[in-house]
C-alpha cells in the first residue's frame, strides 16, 4: 500500500511508548525490585531449609526461580537430618507462605514480560477494548500485550496502575509472611 498507512501505523506504534517518568514505569520497576527481594528471601529459605551454611545462599544467586521454589517445598515437605532440632511447628506456615510467594512470582511474570504502552485509541489507532466500553478510557488505564508462554494467540487487555501498586503490595506481605515463618523456624539462624 502506497497510501502512507504505514507510516502512519509506525508513527502511531512509537507514540505509544511513554516518556519520561511516568507513573507506569515506576510501578514495574517497583515489581521488579520487590521480585529481587523476594528471590533473596527465596535463596535463604532453600539454604536454612536444607539444613545448609548461610552462605549458602550466594552460591544460589542466578538459579531460576521454579528451582529454587521446588527445592524448598521439597525440604519444607521433607525436613532434612541437619534442621531436626529447628520448629517443625512453623513448616505448614512456611509452606503456605511458599505458595503465596510462587503465586505473587507469577503474576510478577506476566507483568515483566508484557507489552505496556498507552492505548492506540487515544492515538488515532483502534482497539477493541475501549470500543466495546463505548471507547471510554480512563487514567492510568494502559494497553496491555500479555506474553504467555505455549499460546500461539495474542491476548490484549487494558490494566491500570493501581493493580500494580496492590501487587507491589502483595509482595511485601508475602516477603513478610515468608520472612516471619523462616524466622520461627531457625530464629538463631535466620538474618
């Protein structure tokens, strides 16, 4: 097509990115910092619950997160001989708070690696979204491209960010619970 369109489509694509500071990107990176923080807590659950050294944990540092997250449901569902004098008492709390921690980790996933942008309605494009909701689009609504792995389908939806500021939320009181429960169970060992 020789009519300028895509052109016209591209100009659209780049103006869909946000400049400067904004208050998107500062709710991912948040995400992503709280996710840093919680796979620090995730490296010193797997060390204190296999019964290992505390340093332990920096020979853990660039493990996937689904290893480290089986690894301690492992030695949380099968206590190993080194921790028999740490409470046993805290492990169902520990293993509850390492599924909210696998919860919160996977919806830090679908956060990252998505496509966040401003919606092409607003810039002359189209989206169905806002169309079906007689194209009403309201602050710090985004357009939202989800990357899900084994889908051959694209999956578009609008998201805001305060969903996100209730996930950075999430993090900290799983963090918390999980912290708390480790703490319960070594408290002369846990940092």
């Amino acid at each position: 097509m020789g009519d300028g369109s895509e052109k016209w489509k591209s100009d659209i694509e780049i103006s869909m990115i946000l400049a400067g500071p904004n208050d998107l990107d500062d709710a991912i990176g948040k995400i992503v910092r709280q996710g840093g923080l919680l796979e620090e807590v995730m490296r010193e659950c797997v060390a204190l619950l296999g019964g290992l050294s505390n340093d332990v944990d920096v020979l853990l540092m660039g493990q996937p997160w689904d290893w480290m997250y089986r690894m301690a449901v492992r030695f949380q569902q099968e206590p190993v001989f080194v921790t028999r004098r740490c409470n046993d008492k805290a492990l169902p709390a520990i293993g509850e708070a390492l599924s909210a921690a696998d919860r919160v980790w996977k919806k830090r996933n679908l956060v990252v690696h998505s496509a966040w942008a401003v919606c092409p309605s607003l810039l002359g494009g189209s989206c169905d979204i806002p169309a079906s909701r007689g194209g009403e689009i309201v602050e710090g609504e985004f357009h939202v491209e989800w990357s899900r792995r084994g889908r051959s389908s694209r999956s578009v939806d609008h998201r805001h960010v305060w969903e996100l500021e209730e996930l950075i939320l999430e993090f900290e009181s799983v963090r918390y619970y999980l912290i708390e429960g480790l703490r319960e169970f070594t408290p002369d060992q846990f940092r």
